[in-house]
C-alpha cells in the first residue's frame, strides 16, 4: 500500500463516496465502506467525479444487473 498516495486521498471525497455506498448497504461496516471508497479514489476516473457520482458509477452495473433479474416490468420511474 502507497501510504503517500492515502495521506493525500481527499477525505472530503471519502466520506461522500462511503455514504453513498452505505445507501446501497447499510448493514456493511462504515470501515469498510470508507476502505472501498479508499480503493475507487485510486481510480483516476473515478476520482474526476464527485465522490456520491463516483459511488454510483460503480454500482451501475450492480443496480442494472438487480433490475434485469426483476424483470423489466417491475421497473419505477420516479
């Protein structure tokens, strides 16, 4: 692990992105969610967004892949 590189991660950054996660899985250890916000900060793509857009990026996928197991009828539009 690059200490250097953590030192400098953007605690602001952190925070926002674990609390997004966290809205995914609450139940999940706040270390934890704040460790794999750490890990998607490293991400030079990621880290260009905000640290909330950056979370949510990363769960596209994970929320794409939930709503095609549903089925596309039981979609919302809010």
């Amino acid at each position: 692990m690059n200490r250097d590189a953590d030192n400098l991660a953007d605690v602001q950054w952190i925070a926002q992105c674990a609390r997004r996660l966290r809205e995914r899985w609450p139940r999940v250890d706040l270390a934890l969610l704040e460790a794999t916000a750490l890990e998607l900060w490293r991400d030079d793509r990621l880290r260009a967004l905000a640290g909330e857009q950056a979370a949510a990026a990363w769960l596209a996928p994970l929320v794409c892949q939930t709503i095609d197991r549903v089925g596309p009828w039981s979609r919302t539009f809010d």
